[in-house]
C-alpha cells in the first residue's frame, strides 16, 4: 500500500509516519481499484484490545483511516476484537494473574473504541462494533471463511496449538469477514471494496481473508501496514508505551526521558568529539518517522548526530545538541500529534453512542 499511496490525490497530506515507512501492502487488490470501485469502499480498522489504552501505534493507524474518510468521504468500519481478547487475556490481581471476565472484555472494547474515535473520525460515516455484539451480523459469512480455512494454515502462521483453546482456531475467520461487505449489509454498499488499514505485527491474520478470496472468488480487500517493522520501541512496549492518556500532563515527557534508548555520549566533550550514535538512538527515530518536515529532521541528524559539525539552519549556523535537547523536541512533538486528541474524551463518549448504532453510513 505505500508505494502505491503516493500515487492517490492529496497523498502529500498524508501523517508523516505513513509516507516515511517502509513496508508495503501485504496482499489483495490493488490500492488503486480499491479507491476507483463504482460501490464504493471502507475502511477497515480491526484492532487487537491494548492490555491499558490506546497508544502512538494505533493512533497512527486510525490517522490514516481518517485521512482516507476525509479525501474520499468513505465510512470507517471500527472492529475492535473482545472476542480474542477473552480467550488469551489475563488480568493482574493482587500480585497474580487470572483470565479476564466475559463481562470485562466488553467493557474493555467500549472504551478503547471511545478512545479511538478522539482520532478525529466523521461521526456520521463511522460505524464501531466489537465481535460479541455483531457476531450475528457476521456468522453467516464466518462459517463459508472457516470451510475454506485449513487448521494448519491457522498453526503455521498464527502460531496456534492444539494447546491452545479452540477458540483461537476460529478467530481469524471472525477479522476476514470483516472484510466481505456482506457481513455489513445495511451499513456499506453490497459490493463496496474493503481497505484494511493494520500494522506490521497484525499480518498473519489477514492471509485468512485473502486465501478465503483466492478459493472461492470473494472480493478480495486491500489490506496495507502502515507501520514499518522496525519502529521505534516507544510506540508499544509495554514499559515505555506512549498513551493515549499520556498526552495530558507530562507524562510522554517522563516517559521519554525514563524509557528512551539514547545513543547520546556519555560526556559533552565526547558528544562534541563524535556526536550521536543513531542507530541506536529511540528519541530521533521517533522525530525522524513523525516529523513531517525534512529540514527539521536533518537539522537534528546534524546538530546531534555529528556532535554539532553538520550544517543546521538555512543560515548556515550549526547547533550542538545533546540527549536532552532532542527527548525535548520529540515530546513537544508527540504532544501536537496526540494532545488535541486527549483533549475530545468527552466528546468521544456522545460520539461512541451514535457510531455504535447500525446505520446506512453512504
């Protein structure tokens, strides 16, 4: 998908994260004829449910699903998987795990939804759902998927085990036939193409809904990550994770400079000497994937970098930086991406009240 997006009207506004990655579309239909289908199209966001809040990941994510709506007024299709969340997740309990409540589940889904329509979605055109809530709507379509789905493809790519329960052979069934616009009959175009927008982490269980397509002849999505495989750890590590929730207070800052692997000297004079090692440095690959303004990214790839003897500005002044420079810039940063997003928590509730209603969304 990212090659190709580059192609498409209005891609220069696209989030720099998305235009910086590296990966491309995993399989399905081309980008192209996805946008062009004379029915139209969705975009698909199925998302695994974060163990505390959503983070910079899926905040990226949800920038590019909105991005899509916004240039081409299609709906957005929020699945958030509560389903898979009840067969493997735990729950910490007085210095112990148990495994989560049905009940906790749901609960849990409904408020990472909330937080993800703070991403700044059309209301009217957005439609949110968690599996145990609209697995009728879809059961039709997932029994046709699991008849075409062979257990080992679902061990082989998924890491699945006669171990496990058997929940967790059925579940990609469930994301593929979010893909098929049958499963939404009533809210998207019957023959409406499908975009499901994922990450790199999330990739083996998509193959479901693709090899369900090449078997049978269903239109088949356009499935893209947008998120390259090597990104920085401070999108979604469990102890440096940078929430939603974080962009009130200072939080990312304290995070940044508490989790963030610098490749900083140890010493001013070193750092002067022999400037930064980047390629172990977490804080500018995060500005270098979020800024979206070159210059400013190789001002600091030469002020820190080089320890100050690179060219900074358009003056011709060069600027020497250490660690703490750079973890400043990279929270001033990440706070202008996710601060006016934590600031809609109230609005997000209203919002999830009307896109949970099932609706024509064209």
């Amino acid at each position: 998908m990212i090659e190709s997006i580059s192609s498409l009207k209005n891609a220069s506004s696209l989030p720099p994260q998305v235009r910086r990655a590296k990966c491309a579309s995993i399989a399905g239909r081309s980008l192209k004829e996805v946008v062009e289908c004379p029915e139209g199209f969705y975009v698909l966001v199925s998302m695994k449910l974060p163990r505390v809040s959503i983070h910079l990941r899926h905040v990226s994510i949800m920038q590019v699903a909105v991005w899509f709506q916004q240039t081409y007024g299609c709906p957005i299709v929020i699945h958030m998987r509560d389903d898979l969340d009840f067969l493997t997740a735990t729950v910490k309990q007085k210095g112990s795990e148990r495994p989560i409540q049905f009940t906790e589940s749901r609960t849990k889904a409904k408020n990472m939804a909330t937080e993800l329509l703070q991403c700044g979605v059309d209301a009217e055109k957005t439609f949110v759902c968690n599996t145990t809530s609209c697995v009728g709507r879809l059961f039709h379509t997932m029994l046709h998927i699991e008849k075409y789905t062979q257990c080992l493809h679902i061990e082989s790519e998924l890491g699945v085990t006669t171990s496990n329960n058997i929940g967790m052979y059925a579940h990609p069934a469930t994301v593929a036939a979010m893909t098929q616009p049958a499963s939404l009959a009533g809210l998207v175009p019957s023959k409406a193409a499908c975009l499901a927008v994922t990450d790199t982490t999330d990739e083996p269980v998509w193959h479901t809904a693709l090899r369900y397509s090449e078997a049978t002849g269903a239109p088949a999505p356009q499935v893209g990550s947008v998120i390259e495989e090597d990104a920085p750890e401070l999108m979604g590590m469990q102890n440096s994770t940078l929430f939603l929730a974080d962009a009130v207070g200072k939080k990312i800052s304290n995070k940044l400079n508490k989790f963030a692997v610098s490749g900083g000297r140890e010493t001013v004079e070193e750092q002067k000497e022999r400037g930064a090692d980047l390629t172990l440095d977490v804080p500018f690959a995060l500005y270098d994937l979020l800024e979206s303004d070159d210059f400013k990214v190789e001002s600091i790839r030469a002020g820190y970098g080089t320890g100050g003897s690179g060219m900074v500005n358009e003056t011709g002044a060069t600027e020497f930086m250490m660690t703490g420079n750079v973890k400043k810039t990279v929270a001033e940063l990440v706070l202008g991406i996710m601060g006016p997003m934590a600031s809609r928590t109230k609005e997000a509730k209203d919002l999830y009240k009307v896109c949970s209603e099932p609706r024509q969304l064209y």
